[in-house]
C-alpha cells in the first residue's frame, strides 16, 4: 500500500468494527480477567425494537431463500 493511494483510514475502521463485532458474539480475554462482559450485538449497534424486527425478517427471508450448502461450497 502506498501513502495516500489507498483508504487506509477506511480499512483502519472497517478492521476495529468488524473486531468489536467480534467480541461482542465470543468476548476476550482481557474482559473475562477483569469481569467485564460486552455488550450483545445489538446492543453494540444500538438497534431499536423495531430495526430488530426488520433485523429478524431479513435474516429468516436470507435463510429461507438461500440454501445453506451454497454458502458452504
């Protein structure tokens, strides 16, 4: 990558979301240390009951439509 030729401050972000997102569904270590348990996920994205419901709609439609092996292989 070369300085100013590449989105490294968009890659910086995406990297730390996509980490937070992370440990918010399996924790850390350093969390378990000291009791510090995260949020749940949606809870890390702030997401209202009824995003939630569009949320799960959304989900069951992906899950219902795609099969699974497709996304296997």
């Amino acid at each position: 990558m070369k300085i100013e030729l590449s989105p490294a401050g968009a890659y910086y972000f995406v990297s730390t979301l996509l980490t937070n997102c992370h440990t918010c569904y399996y924790g850390s270590k350093t969390g378990f240390a000291f009791e510090c348990f995260p949020p749940s996920i949606r809870e890390y994205f702030h997401i209202t009951e009824d995003e939630d419901e569009v949320l799960n709609m959304y989900i069951n439609h992906f899950f219902s439509v795609v099969d699974v092996q497709d996304l296997e292989g």
